[in-house]
C-alpha cells in the first residue's frame, strides 16, 4: 500500500507549486530525504564556480526544481500539481518547505 504525501513548496509564506509523491511519503522516508536535500546545499543569490546538483540552489526555484530532480526516479510516483489538489488525493502527510532568503524550513503535518 501506497503512502502518499504532497509537499507545498513556498517563497516566504507565498505558495509557488505542489509535488505529489505516490510512494513512501512518511516521515522516515520522504521527510528524511527533503531534510537531505536541504541540509545539503546552500542557497544563494547566483551561483559561481561549478557546484555540483544539491551542493547550492540559486534562490527557492532552483531548490523547488532540484527537489523534482532529485525525487524523480522514473515513470510515475512523483507529480506536478497544482495548490488546490494538495489533501484530495488522500496523502497522510504533507510536507510544506518555505524558503525566506538563504533559509528553507520543513515542516509536515499528518492528515
């Protein structure tokens, strides 16, 4: 059985796009890799030198975008979603990443 999440990812307190994640959306595992994704690397305003993908984010966009890219496996479990489909595909968790300059907080909430 699938256990589903949605992840709302924010640009100080503003709602910019939703992931929705089919499989093994608990905090153990999916919560532990968003934490790794961020913890990982830096976000800045441009980027210099050649950083490798998770070393440095260049603002919320390119965090949101690694996310993605860093989630997604192959065909199927990871989705682009609009805002107002967070909570109607029976997640048990969502996640939300609220990014405030050079800071990201995660936060989630069980359904």
């Amino acid at each position: 059985m699938a256990t589903r999440a949605s992840i709302v990812m924010k640009e100080k307190g503003k709602p910019m796009m939703a992931v929705y994640k089919h499989w093994d959306g608990y905090p153990s595992g999916l919560g532990k890799t968003l934490e790794n994704i961020i913890s990982g690397g830096t976000i800045t305003n441009g980027l210099s030198g050649s950083p490798k993908m998770g070393e440095a984010f260049n603002g919320a966009g390119c965090l949101f975008a690694s996310i993605i890219a860093l989630l997604k496996q192959g065909p199927g479990d990871v989705y682009v979603t609009s805002l107002d489909s967070v909570g109607s595909a029976g997640e048990e968790y969502i996640y939300t990443i609220d990014v405030n300059g050079k800071d990201a907080e995660l936060t989630y909430k069980q359904t």
